[in-house]
C-alpha cells in the first residue's frame, strides 16, 4: 500500500506539472486561462477512459511480449523496490552514486538533469543535449552579437528570447503530434 501511496501522490505532482507546462506554453501562444481550463477539463474527461484503455491494451501486450518497449524509469523504480524489499545492494556503489550527484550538484547546480541523464538511454537525452547547445550558441553567437550592436534595449531582447521559447514550444508540441501518430502506426501495422 506504501508504494501505491507513493505511485499515486508522484503521479499527481508530475500531472500538475504537466498542466502548469501546458498553462505556460497557452500564455505564451496568447490563449486565455479560462480557454485553458476548458481544454483541460474537456482533455481529462476524454483522456481518462483513453488512458486507461491504452494502459489495459499495452499492458496485454507486454505481459505477452509482443511489444518490447523500452522503460527505464520503470525499470530503475523496481530495482530500488528489489532493493527495499531484501535485494543484494552493492552499498558501496550506492554511496557512490549519491557521492558523484552531490558533487554534480555542488559543482554545475544540475545534479538532477546530471542523474537523469545517467539512467536515460543516450537516444533520448542526446536530442535534448543537441537542442540546448545549439539554443546556447544562437543565444551567443546571433543574439548577444545582434543586441549589443543594435543596442537593444532589454525589454526587446527580452522579447527575442520569448520568441525562440514559442518556436521550442511548437517544435515540441510537434514532436509529441508525430509521435503519437508514429505510436499508433507502429502498433496497428
């Protein structure tokens, strides 16, 4: 009961998460919050029953084993629950790893991204990699170039960034467009 305590409270701060992502990305496309909460609501009453017909579909699937998906978070959560329930813990490899986070965080601040990025298969993290370096580059090489020789002021500059935050935000809405149709394809034919 512990875990489906704790499974249940985390999926529910990673949901209000999830809706405070959509509420900022609808401010800055320019949508009301009261049309935001009518999407949401609308979302959650169609996307209950939906979610729970795809998790009973899938999880067919798997327990029959013709569908091999990759879940790294899930694998990670059940080997710290083996570990919790009696499992061989290697303790010096777990102070280890919290030793490398500590340092990670000391150092750079981004302990968490650092650890997420270790338990992540690299085709998943190398595409946020990517985005960030080159978003950084822009940001040094164009814009900081391009305001200091306009001499903008920084409300202008201010408002250059948001726009590189609306095309990410379309890139990753796109992104999750694509791949749910990709998902659906995959498992229909």
């Amino acid at each position: 009961m512990a875990l489906v305590g704790t499974t249940v409270f985390g999926s529910a701060i990673s949901l209000s998460s999830e809706i405070m992502w959509d509420f900022k990305a609808g401010l800055y496309a320019g949508t009301r919050p009261m049309h935001l909460i009518k999407g949401e609501s609308v979302a959650i009453l169609i996307g209950t029953p939906a979610a729970a017909l795809a998790a009973a579909f899938f999880a067919k699937m798997l327990a029959e084993g013709t569908l091999p998906l990759e879940a790294p978070q899930a694998h990670a959560f059940a080997v710290f629950v083996q570990i919790l329930a009696g499992g061989k813990v290697m303790f010096s490899l777990f102070f280890l790893g919290v030793f490398i986070g500590f340092f990670v965080e000391m150092l750079t601040g981004m302990g968490t991204a650092f650890g997420l990025g270790m338990y992540l298969p690299l085709q998943y993290t190398l595409m946020m990699v990517t985005g960030g370096a080159a978003r950084d580059i822009w940001e040094k090489k164009w814009l900081d170039r391009k305001a200091s020789r306009e001499k903008w002021t920084e409300d202008r500059k201010t408002l250059k960034l948001l726009d590189s935050y609306m095309l990410m935000t379309g890139l990753y809405i796109a992104e999750a467009i694509i791949g749910t149709f990709l998902a659906i394809y995959l498992v229909v034919f």
